[in-house]
C-alpha cells in the first residue's frame, strides 16, 4: 500500500497515511481536530545517462560569425583576374 501525506486544514500538521490508492483519509488532525488534507509531492526525477542534456545530440565544432580561414575573403582580388600592366617605373 502507498504512503500518503496529508496536511491539517488549520494548524499545518503533517502526518503520513498508508492507505489503499482509492481510499481517502478522514481521521481528523490529532493535534487540533481539524480536516486534514492531502499533500501532493512531486516525484524525484534523477537523469542519467547520455541524451538528457541539450549538448549530447550537438556536434562537436561550433558556429561562429567569424569567416573560415579558408574561405576566399570578399576584398581580396581573385587570384584568376589579369594583372596590371607595368610601366617599368619604379616607385622611387
């Protein structure tokens, strides 16, 4: 049978109640005479393993705004364009 808290109406006593799932606990607080109440308690959750965390299923490199160094950069010219011509000056 499973344990059940209840707690009084009126002074805030806590008691546990082992009962069947569709009984309901209709003593009266033992300290003031008061209904009780039932207190529901959230259930503890533990996770482990991988899978839970938001950084297990992402890939290892990051994405940044930044270019790659292998990228061809938008100001430099293209390797493929023709070359000036000179004049055979020197810049003296």
């Amino acid at each position: 049978m499973p344990l059940y808290d209840y707690k009084c109406t009126k002074c805030g006593t806590v008691r546990e109640v082992r009962h069947g799932f569709n009984e309901t606990n209709t003593e009266p607080c033992a300290a003031c005479g008061a209904a009780m109440a039932r207190v529901f308690n959230p259930a503890p959750i533990v996770f482990k393993g991988s899978g839970f965390y938001k950084t297990d299923s992402r890939p290892s490199e990051k994405k940044s705004d930044a270019p790659k160094a292998d990228a061809p950069k938008a100001d430099a010219p293209k390797s493929d364009a023709p070359k000036p011509a000179s004049t055979g000056e020197s810049a003296a």
